[in-house]
C-alpha cells in the first residue's frame, strides 16, 4: 500500500484499483475518505495481476495493491 501527500504528483495520478468487493479495495477507501479525498479511478478489476499488467501496458496510472499481492 501506499501513501502520498496530497501535493505529492502522484496524487492526482489515474489509479486502477481492485474492485469495491475487495478487502484491500475498502481499506483504500477507507484511507481516502479518512483523509477527505477520493482515488481517481479509471479502471476497476477482480484480480490484481489485470491491474498490474494495465498499469504496466499504459505508464500512465498507479495501482495500490496489498503486500500479499506484490
């Protein structure tokens, strides 16, 4: 997982998460709207590696995955 300040450049930075049914999915939420802020999702998916491999295809997002996952 990670965490950046706000003015950090990644902040605003496109994300592709794991879908709203995930465990790890909720926790970012949770930190998010803990911090009165909200990911700017592009893209949703079931399986982290999906996610990996966009991310990787496109270099122009970020993912947050859990460290089980990485």
């Amino acid at each position: 997982m990670a965490v950046i300040p706000a003015a950090h450049r990644l902040a605003s930075k496109r994300m592709a998460l794991l879908s709203q049914q995930s465990f790890v999915r909720h926790q970012i939420d949770d930190l998010f709207s803990s911090l009165g802020a909200a990911p700017n999702v592009v893209l949703e998916t079931p399986s982290s590696s999906i996610a990996c491999a966009l991310v990787a295809e496109s270099g122009d997002a970020s993912q947050v995955i859990g460290h089980s996952f990485a």
